[in-house]
C-alpha cells in the first residue's frame, strides 16, 4: 500500500500522514448548529428548513444526488461504473458532473453548461458506446492512468511551510488523460478511480483498506459487486455557505500531489483566467497561503484557514469556491484556483482571519489587504482542479 507522507491541500479535506499529526478536520468545523440553541423550545420545535421547500433558500441540499453522503464521516458513496479503454483494458469510473441538464437530473449528477467549452485540444478525451456481451459499455479512445506512484508532499520550513519543497502525485495520467469524456453528443465528467484491476481484486476492498497503488487516493472502499465506491469529501465554503465537495484530478502534479488527486495533463489545454465570461469553462476557487493557524496544540482556532495551517496537519485549507448550483448559474467542476496571501500590513493590524465568500476576498484584494504570493497581482495561478460539488449545509 502507498505511504502518504503529507496532506492534500487545494480541494482536499487533510489527511493524516502519521501518527504525530491529526486526523482528518471534522465537518463539525463548517456545519452549522442547530437553530434551537438560544431557543426556549428543542430542536423538535422548528419546522423543516426552507431548502426543503425551494433548494435556493436556506437550509441544507445535497446537490450530487446520485451517491448516499456521510455526514459524520465526511464520504459519498456514488455509483462505480465500468468501461474499458479500446485495448480492453478495464476502467472503473465514476460520473459526477455533464452538459445535458435533462440526464443531470435524471441521473442525479450535478448540470454545468460550462463544460462545453472544456473541448479544446485534450481537454475533453473521446468515447464511444459498444455492445459486448448483450450489455453497453463506454469504450475510451485514449488516456490512462497509472496508480502505482507513492505519493508525497513534503512541506516547506515553518512557518511558511508552502510551497512544499516535493512532490509526487499518487496518481499520474498519461498525456492525453483527461477527466472529461464525450460520449454521445455530451461531455461527461468521468474521472478515473482504478485502470487494468479486475473485479475480484478490486472487491477486495469493499469493506475499506484499499491498495492505493491500484486505485485513485480518495478511496475509502471500492466494491464493484455492489457497483460502489465511497470517497472522501472536502469542507468549504461558497458564498459563506459551508458546503462539501470532492476533488479527483489537477493539470499540474503540484496540484495533484496536494490533493490527493490524479495528474491529468489533458487540463492544461482548457483556459484560465477567463472565468464568467463568453466561452470560458472553469469558475474560480479562492485559497490563502497564510491564513490563521492554531496557536497551541488541541486548541482549534476558529479562525484556521489555509495552505500553511493544512500543512501544519491541521486540517482542510478550507478554500472558497464561486458559484454553485442553487446558489448561482455560473457552476463548473473545472477550479481556476486563485491563490492569495494576506500582506503584512493586515497580520500586523490583526485583520488576517477566516474568510468565507469570493466578493469578500475580492474585496480584501481591492484594499490591498491580500495580495497574489509574494505580493504579486492577484489572479489565476494556472491551475485547474476538478472539485464536482457535492453538498450544501445552508
């Protein structure tokens, strides 16, 4: 089994690399407290939250609907699909995200018109639907993914421990792997969870324990006789609502081995830095280099937030997403992530703290209070994660 040496950072909830670091961040530490608390009557009392009735209000919504989430543990168990690349070979897959908004509701899967203008050079991989053995089967024209690398983060010195000073992803695609597959007339977010394994083998793990050499690093348990797989979800925010979300691939293996992801060199062909406006395909993610970190070990400090915090192992960076389903129209899986750091004239005021919404950070940006790394403009890093959104808790 691999050795994890550090944690994921970008899109990813922290894992825990050895036993001198701490778990995983509990939800806990974005899920809001029950309205009752202040309240002369229980919790009993309080009529079902106004999501229920119209999901853009308040209240709670699980927006991948397709897969069965674990508040406590932070997971989604979605279906496990399998395919097979045009050599024959096996490839277990699941679908999180398309441009056909009539099969995103139907099959429970998150709608994103963006996704249309990912198809350019190999940001988009081709498939085709065969018959074989009286069932239909995705066949892939290109891309492979190879599981065996040990992934690794080491982190910088403290207390500036990002950048890491290495990496390597668990998870490396060949050069024309994309997440992103084409499959009738639509593209479909397909990302890749284990290549070449048989059933038998892979059913080995429906219980937990996977072999991280065989299958994608967010795997909790694979089962393909059950035809599931559960994955561990990350904590953010989106216009200071705290939502869950899973990250699967990045273009750049910096990128990747931080998110527990794979490397998938097919995303460096879709553009950057474009964000709403005609024809662009990615929505932006905010994250903060040096946010807030805990000040004694044991004690949370509510304020935590960012990559330097992640790597001290003290949980998710708790980045910033843009726009969501039910929040704003502009949704993609594709994250242009914008990284930011407060200046030292905000840590010397004591403005630095936790900071949950994108037009709040643009306008820390705008006083000049946060900054690109390294005092640069602030803006698009370059880098694109694959983050489909799964759930939001207000």
């Amino acid at each position: 089994m691999k050795l994890l040496f550090a944690s994921g950072l970008l899109c990813t909830t922290v894992l825990a690399v050895a036993q001198s670091l701490p778990p995983t961040t509990p939800i806990n530490e974005i899920q809001p407290s029950p309205p009752s608390i202040g309240a002369d009557v229980p919790a009993t009392y309080f009529g079902p939250p106004p999501s229920s009735v119209q999901k853009e209000l308040v209240g709670p919504v699980q927006l991948l609907k397709s897969g069965t989430i674990d508040l406590d543990k932070g997971t989604i168990t979605l279906p496990l699909y399998k395919g097979r690349m045009r050599s024959g070979e096996a490839v277990w897959y699941i679908l999180t995200d398309t441009n056909d908004q009539g099969n995103a509701e139907a099959l429970g899967i998150n709608y994103s018109a963006k996704l249309t203008y990912a198809e350019v050079g190999k940001g988009v991989r081709t498939a085709s639907q065969d018959l074989i053995n009286g069932k239909t089967v995705v066949t892939f024209e290109a891309g492979r993914v190879n599981f065996a690398p040990v992934r690794s983060v080491t982190p910088g010195t403290a207390p500036n421990y990002f950048p890491p000073t290495a990496v390597t992803p668990g998870g490396i695609g060949d050069s024309r792997y994309s997440p992103l597959a084409k499959i009738g007339e639509y593209i479909y977010n397909a990302p890749t969870m284990a290549q070449g394994e048989s059933e038998a083998t892979l059913n080995a793990y429906c219980n937990g324990s996977p072999d991280y050499s065989k299958v994608h690093d967010k795997v909790v348990a694979i089962c393909p006789k059950d035809q599931t797989v559960t994955l561990k979800l990350t904590t953010g925010f989106s216009f200071a609502k705290p939502v869950l979300y899973l990250s699967t691939d990045a273009n750049s293996k910096l990128a990747a081995a931080m998110e527990a992801a794979v490397y998938a060199p097919g995303l460096q062909d879709v553009k950057v830095g474009s964000d709403d406006s005609a024809f662009s395909a990615v929505e932006r993610i905010f994250s903060i280099r040096n946010g807030p970190t805990n000040t004694q070990a044991g004690v949370v400090n509510p304020q935590r937030q960012g990559f330097d915090s992640a790597l001290k192992g003290e949980g998710s960076p708790l980045n910033v997403l843009g726009g969501i389903p039910t929040v704003a129209t502009d949704y993609s899986p594709l994250w242009d992530l914008n990284l930011g750091e407060w200046t030292q004239a905000a840590v010397s005021k004591h403005y630095r703290s936790r900071v949950r919404g994108e037009f709040q950070i643009l306008g820390y940006v705008r006083s000049g209070w946060i900054t690109g790394i390294g005092g640069k403009p602030f803006g698009s890093t370059g880098l694109i994660i694959n983050c489909p959104i799964a759930y939001r808790f207000l």
